[in-house]
C-alpha cells in the first residue's frame, strides 16, 4: 500500500508533538503545488496518511512542511525573534507507487533530523 505519511517528535520535550501543522506539496520543476495539509494530534502523527496510493504518482518530487515556529510558540518555548526554525521543509522523491514514504521528523527548537520511515 503506497502512501506518504509522517510523524513529528518533540525532543525538547521527549514527546509526540501535537498540534504541528503540515503541508504536502508536489514539486514539478520551479513550481509548488499543495496537495494537502493536517495538523498532528496527541501521538504527534496526521490522522490519515498526507496522499494514499490512488493518488500516488509512479514517481516525483514532493516537499513537507512543518510549522515549527507556531508550535513551539504555542507552547511558550523561548526561541529567538525570528524563530531559528519557523517552517522545516523536507523535499524527498517518491520512486514508485508501491513504496510506503514515511517521513517522521525529530525536532528542537534549534536543530531537526529526519529519515525515511516504515
């Protein structure tokens, strides 16, 4: 079942985070499309995968977004002015329809990691 899908855990705190809004969007050459948006619940994850299968191209460049900056905002974390991280944006590219894109992100006020998941 090919889907891409993510998940968000907040290692400041060592927890789901919860409340983080996220956009999919389809890159083709210079261009940006949205295909999607969620905002994660308690678990730190969408509800629903971000694009399932029937919707999956063979192949292409896609980019997601995480408001970061809101999300330690809303939470009263101290950050600078600007937020070192206000908008994380992750591009990966999908190889097939096939494929299962899990893409979760590790995130702190300052830095991020991110891989492809199961």
């Amino acid at each position: 079942m090919g889907q891409i899908s993510t998940h968000i855990l907040d290692l400041s705190r060592g927890a789901p985070a919860a409340g983080v809004e996220v956009e999919l969007y389809r890159v083709t050459g210079s261009e940006r499309h949205l295909v999607s948006s969620a905002v994660t619940n308690a678990d730190g994850r969408t509800a629903e995968p971000l694009l399932r299968e029937s919707a999956l191209p063979d192949g292409g460049t896609f980019e997601l977004v995480f408001h970061a900056g809101p999300y330690f905002h809303s939470l009263g974390v101290p950050t600078t002015d600007p937020p070192f991280l206000d908008r994380v944006v992750i591009r990966f590219g999908v190889a097939g329809k096939a494929g299962n894109y899990h893409v979760p992100l590790l995130l702190s006020p300052y830095g991020y990691s991110t891989y492809r998941g199961s």
